[in-house]
C-alpha cells in the first residue's frame, strides 16, 4: 500500500443535507412555506440513493442520519486520517432535478448559505463549491458573484448529467464568470434525470447508472473540448469530480484521431484535445477503476502522459477503498506529492487565499 | 529533369484537374486559379488516392463561432480521412 | 501529348496482397432508390414514395449530423457505372476485395428498416434486405457473407425472421445497431438474443441507429465529431447493458461482436464494471460471475476505426489487455474513415498475433475455419 502524507488537499468530500427542513432557515418567507405547505420532504437523487452501498463506507455509516451529515466524524474519518491541510466540499442535493428555474435558484441559494453556515464555519480546513442549476444561466451566474465574495469558496459545482452537452455556448456566461473570479468549475457525477442516463436510453438499474457516469464524463469532456470553451477560456480550469480516469487515454487517442480529420467543422479548436486536457483538465482521484494488476496501472499512468492530471480524494464518505488505502499500490514518493499537494494547489488557486472566519453576505 | 506534356491550356481549365502515371507514379495536374500544381497522388497518412478529394478553403476561427474561410479551392480535402493539404 | 491523361486516377494496380485478411465490416449499399422492390410487398412500394421511411430522428433523408463525406464515404469509391458507394459488386471486388486480398467479407447493411417508428415497414425492409445481400452479393461472389437484419424493436417478429434464416450458408451473424429505443440488455430484446443463440449465430452491434434518446446522458450535441467520437460511449453502455441485464448468463452460448466502435474503451470499462459489480452486485443477483469474465469470453471487436496513439507501442498493450484473439480486422469499406490493412499495425506484433487479428479470428468465430 501506498502511504498518504500530511497536507494534501482531499478534492471530494461530501457533506450532507439532513432533511431539506435543514434549509427552512435560509429560504425567505415564500419559499419556506412552499417547501411546508406543499408537503416536500427531500431532495436524494437516485444517484446516491441513502442507504446504497456505494453511498457510504460501512465503517463510515452513521448509527442514525445520513452518511457525511455530521462534521465530527468527517474530520475524524477524512480530515484527521488522510491528515489534509484542505478539503473541498461538493454538496450533492439533488436540487438540479427540480424544474422550476426559481426553485431551483431558491434552493441553491439556500443549499450554498447552509454550506458556508454549517461547515465552512466550524472547521476551518474546508473550502466549499458553488452549487447552482443550469435552469438559468443568469441565475446561476448571479449565484456565483454572490458566493465568490467568500473566499472559502473555491469552485462551482455541476453536474455531469445535466439538460445540455455542457460545451454548449449557453452556458459560456458560467464559465466567464468562474475564470474572471478564479474560481475552478468542478464537474461531477451525478444526474439531474432531465435526459436518460445513459448514451442509449434508461438503463434498469442503480449499478448501471454508475457505471455510466464514466461515459457521461467522456461525452462532455468532447463537448467542452469541441466546441472551444478553452480557446474562449484559456485559463479556466476544469475537474472531473468522482469520474474515474482509466478510460481517459484511449478517449484522448479516439477524440484526437476523429479531430485530424473533422476540423473543418471546429475550427477553433486551436490546440490538440491532448493538450488542451493537459493545461485545462484534472480528475479527482476516487474512485480508481483499477486494474487487478498494480503493474498494469502504472503503465496507464505512462499513457496518459502526464503527472498533473490527478487529484487526491477519498470522495468521503462514498465507498471506493478499504482501510486506508486510497492511494494505489506502487506511487513514487515524487508522484504521491504532485497527486495530494501540488496538483490541487494548482487547480485551485484560491486555496492560497488567507481566509478569516466569515459568514456569507 | 525530363518534360512530360500533359495537356493543352484549354483541357485545364482553373478549378480542374487531370491525373497522369509518370514512372509508375501517380500524378494529378491542378489549375488553381490560373497556377498549375502537380501533387503525389498519395496521402501520406494511409496512402489514400488524395487528389479525388474536394478543393475546398481553409476554415479558421478566433473566436468559436465566427469562421474566417479564406483560399477557397486551394485546399485539397483527402477522400478518406478528410486530411487538408494545401499548395 | 506525351502522357496519358485521365479525369479519373487508374485504380491501383491489382497487386494483390500477400496476405489473406478478414473484412468484418463491410457497408454494401443500394444503386436505386428502389432496388429492393422485387422482394417487398407492393403495399411498401407507394408506401415509401409518399410518407417514407418515419425513424426515430427528424429529416426524411439524410442524417441530423451531416456527414464528414458524401455518402459518409470516400469520393474514390463511387462505381464508374454509377450509384453511390458500395452499390457496384464488380467495382468492391476491382477496388478493394481483390488488391487487399479479402478472403472473407462480412456485409453489414445500414439504412435498413432499423430504427423506423413503423414495425411493420421495419420487418419488411429488413427482410427484403436480408433477400437482397444473397440475390446482389453473397450468391455471387463467395467471399462475402450477410447479415441477417431484423426489426430491432419488435423482438418476437425479428426473432421470426432469424429462425427463417438460421441454418443458411448466406449468413455469419445476426445485425443490431448500438442506439435503440431502450438499452440493448433489456427484455424486450431477449427474443433475438434466443433466436440468434439458438441459430448458432453471434450478434453483431454496429454503431448508429436511431431509438429517439439522445446520444449522450446530457442531451443532444452540436456537432458531428461529437457523434462519431460518441459511438464509443454508446457501445460502453449498450455492453454495461448487455452485462448488468444478465443477457450473456441467460444465454450461455450467445457471442458479441462490438462493430465499428473502436476497442480502447474496453479494459476500462471492464475495470469500472467489475469494481462497481463488487459493491453493488446485491441488485443484479442474476450477473454470477464479475462482468469481465463475461465480456472475455463472449465479447469481439471489430478494429476500425483503428486507435492511433502517439506512441505506438501503447496501442500494442491496449490489445494485449484486451486479448490479440478478440479483435476481427475490420476496413469499414466505403466508409470514410476507411482504415487500409497495409497501415494499421505496427510493427513489434508475433505472427500469430497478426494471423488471429487479420483473419484467424474471424474464421474461428464464425465457424468458418
């Protein structure tokens, strides 16, 4: 096993909403009474159904409430053992699958104020990501000039699965706005069940679904990459959040080969897709779709050919390893320090930013 | 250097093409817009009988969206592949 | 004049290649609109000619995502006589199976009565199709084999038409395209999946089609690129169906053939498959054994389009990751993206290796060998 060391920056934790009643005290008067008068009760997406086994590590699995739902046992199971100088935090509520574009923005609102409230104030090692939804993308942006204020703030948060390819030049405000507040667009897995969750239609089952956000991830990685958000953007950054990465050369060699022949129909794409993922692009680093064999890995490493594309995560409080081996087997000391310190500070340059205990405006 | 004669002015006119065999080697003669260009015909990426392709321009971009294309008909577009090779 | 002008190249001269190769991918087209009259009901005949095809996507003619090429075709391979590419035996054998040395050809049509929201025009132009591939190319040239294409989302009736066909010469496989109204594993598919076992027959799943779903879990992209790279991730999902639905444990002797989607996604997402299997195996009690298993011993792939990268020896340990006996050379001739057998391999590769990738492979899948 490979050992973590002390100051990494863990890039995927996942703090819970306990029942959407914790968000009544930051929804105004209207929409409190929405949620009470209308009888909602939660907000879990099938993504990450509560008692799943992939939801939670068993020895993670609080005796009541939702896993990831109390800060204590997050510093004592993923701040204080992997021993991290930072972690971020990627809420995932499933406030993207409601249709309302106002609701949706009520309850980001809301779901951002809880997260700056509940956590980033009580344990100052954690930076936080804007969660908005892309009903509207002025809202959003609004959004994320008001969060930006808040240096503890240090992403927006999407999701893979969403209404549109997100290289989709609607939503190019969204980008334009985190480049010019430094902020780094984290994209994650999960889906707002607006289209089928496959590539091919609704797939049966929980296990078919996670198993396809690996694709999902793929198809937008194209989409961004084609359709230019990073000659528009040169300086955004991008990080594939709980995406997996073994699939990621053999993407590269695909989307490069069918580029050569098609650029007549992108031409702005002004950089080969392996260099723009290179200067562009990072993938959280749980959960690994390993090979059994550890040599095997190592020798992907040397496909994707480059040491700057990983970033450590344990992706707490989901279950992808045991014990404490969140690192794979055979890392050199040189790598293990690029993938838990020196990867994460470059994609996330507010990280650097010194911050004093504040609430949110 | 040897000549070889291939045509008279009035078989080529600009925008044509004719394809020859010098040596075993396959030849295409272009008239691009009154210059006449003589091209391997193999695209040096599989081999492809290149100049079948589509004269066609060269699309750039500056910002996504907006597509300056310029050099109409220079650009030899591979049949296969759709490689761009230009005078 | 001193030299002899054309306004066409001469074809390549016939050197035929020194060695045999497998062609498991190959488009044969119609020369007319109507061509396959003689074997549809005349009620289809004026049928087509007012109301048409009616598929899962929007334009009458033509695919949402144009095309890269006419035809989505090379510009060399229209027939001298006329028609569009791949309609012309005479010029497929000139052009290609006599110079590449093709000792077996493996016809997959498209532009069939797959993917139309009609069923019953489906199951009759898929069977005029089926007529069509032994009157127009396997009865004349033994070197190619059909395809037996059915009405893919009407499972009973194309399971009617395999059991017609099964035990034919004319035919190597049964025909599926990638992208269908529902996921490939799902019940509704079963009946095909029982014909094609019983037949002796392995299934063949060729990207494209049309089942009304958007082509990626995020909606529809803008751009062709977009759909050719994508045809990846739809062939991982129509196989993660293929696994998670049980199909290759309900039907113990089924084989697959991936068609024209590449083959570097496939460790990958055998890895993912088998991890998220391991935590979550409690809802598919019916998947036994870890899905890698499965995809290992039931699972080809066709080459083309060929992964290109950088370095080639990469590519040399993506296939033995996968396994040098389950890859079937494939050109996708008249494709555009036509991969050319003197071109795709590196060197470094064992002669048995390159025997089972160029032909070995698909003789002994396809119980010709």
């Amino acid at each position: 096993m490979t050992a973590p060391i002390a100051g990494g920056v863990d890039c995927d934790v996942h703090p819970a909403v306990p029942h959407l009643t914790s968000l009544l005290p930051y929804l105004n008067d209207y929409w409190r009474d929405q949620v009470t008068t209308r009888g909602m009760t939660d907000l879990i997406s099938q993504s990450y159904p509560t008692h799943s086994p992939i939801t939670s590590r068993p020895d993670w699995r609080p005796a009541q409430g939702k896993p990831g739902s109390n800060p204590d046992d997050m510093r004592a199971q993923a701040l204080d053992r992997f021993q991290v100088s930072h972690a971020i935090c990627n809420p995932l509520y499933g406030v993207q699958m409601v249709f309302s574009e106002d609701m949706a923005d009520a309850f980001c609102r809301a779901l951002n104020d809880w997260l700056a409230k509940e956590w980033l104030d009580r344990e100052p090692r954690l930076r936080g990501s804007i969660v908005v939804s892309l009903q509207s993308v002025e809202k959003a942006v609004a959004e994320i000039e008001r969060c930006a204020q808040d240096p503890r703030f240090v992403q927006v948060l999407l999701l893979v699965m969403g209404d549109m390819p997100l290289g989709r030049r609607a939503y190019w405000p969204i980008y334009a706005a985190a480049e010019r507040l430094g902020l780094t667009i984290g994209i994650h897995a999960g889906s707002a069940y607006h289209n089928p969750p496959t590539s091919v239609g609704w797939g049966s089952y929980h296990i078919e679904d996670y198993v396809a956000q690996a694709q999902a991830f793929q198809t937008q990685l194209t989409s961004l990459i084609v359709e230019g958000v990073f000659a528009r953007h040169p300086g955004l950054k991008m990080v594939m959040l709980e995406s997996g990465f073994t699939w990621l050369p053999s993407f590269l060699w695909r989307l490069h080969k069918f580029w050569r022949g098609l650029r007549m129909e992108t031409p702005w794409v002004d950089r080969a897709p392996l260099e723009i993922v290179r200067s562009n692009i990072r993938f959280s680093l749980q959960p690994i779709d390993a090979p059994p064999d550890p040599v095997t890995l190592n020798r992907l490493f040397d496909h994707m050919q480059s040491d700057e594309l990983l970033l450590f995560s344990t992706d707490y409080p989901h279950w992808q390893f045991e014990g404490d081996a969140v690192l794979p087997d055979g890392l050199s000391d040189d790598l293990v320090k690029k993938i838990m310190i020196d990867n994460p500070h470059a994609t996330y340059p507010r990280l650097k930013v010194p911050v004093a205990k504040e609430t949110m405006p | 250097m040897t000549r070889h004669v291939v045509a008279s002015v009035a078989e080529l006119p600009p925008g044509s093409r004719k394809f020859l065999t010098i040596d075993g080697r396959p030849i295409a003669v272009f008239n691009i817009k009154g210059e006449y260009l003589g091209v391997l015909n193999r695209c040096p990426h599989q081999g492809a009988s290149l100049c079948e392709g589509p004269l066609i321009g060269l699309a750039q971009s500056h910002n996504p969206g907006e597509i300056e294309y310029a050099r109409q008909g220079e650009i030899i577009r591979c049949p296969w592949h759709g490689w761009g090779r230009s005078r | 004049m001193n030299i002899q002008v054309r306004e066409r190249p001469e074809q390549a001269s016939p050197v035929v290649a020194k060695t045999a190769i497998a062609d498991c991918d190959i488009h044969p087209a119609r020369a007319t609109p109507t061509e396959l009259y003689p074997w549809l009901a005349r009620r289809w005949h004026s049928h087509l000619e007012t109301i048409g095809l009616h598929a899962y996507q929007g334009m009458m003619g033509g695919p949402p995502y144009p095309k890269a090429q006419p035809n989505a075709s090379r510009r060399d391979a229209y027939p001298p006589e006329g028609g569009p590419q791949g309609s012309s035996l005479s010029f497929m054998q000139t052009q290609h199976l006599d110079p590449n040395n093709v000792a077996l050809g493996v016809l997959n049509p498209l532009g069939t009565g797959q993917g139309l929201r009609n069923h019953e025009l489906a199951t009759a132009l898929c069977s005029a199709i089926n007529d069509w591939q032994i009157a127009k190319w396997t009865s004349l040239d033994p070197r190619l084999k059909a395809s037996i294409v059915v009405a893919n989302e009407d499972g009973p009736t194309a399971a009617a038409e395999i059991r017609r066909r099964a035990g034919d010469k004319n035919f190597v496989q049964v025909l599926l395209l990638s992208r269908n109204a529902e996921p490939l594993g799902q019940r509704r598919y079963w009946p095909i999946y029982e014909a094609a076992e019983e037949a002796g027959l392995p299934v063949g799943i060729h990207a494209f089609g049309y089942g009304g779903n958007p082509i990626t879990a995020s909606g529809w992209p803008s751009y062709y690129i977009e759909e050719m790279v994508g045809h990846s991730q739809c062939q991982q999902s129509a196989l993660a169906s293929l696994v998670l639905e049980g199909v290759f444990e309900r039907f113990p002797n089924l084989k697959m053939i991936m068609i024209e989607a590449g083959f570097g996604w496939a460790p990958s997402l055998a890895w993912r498959l088998d991890k998220v299997w391991q935590r979550l195996k409690s809802e598919v009690p019916h998947v036994k054994r870890p899905p890698s298993e499965y995809i290992s011993e039931r699972v080809w792939w066709t080459t083309q389009p060929m992964e290109d990268p950088e370095k080639r020896e990469h590519l040399l340990e993506l296939i033995d990751w996968i396994g040098w006996d389950r890859l079937l050379f494939a050109t996708d001739y008249p494709h555009w993206d036509y991969d050319d057998p003197s071109r795709v391999l590196p060197a470094g590769v064992s002669d048995a290796n390159r025997e089972g990738f160029y032909l070995g492979n698909a003789l002994k899948l396809y119980g010709l060998a």
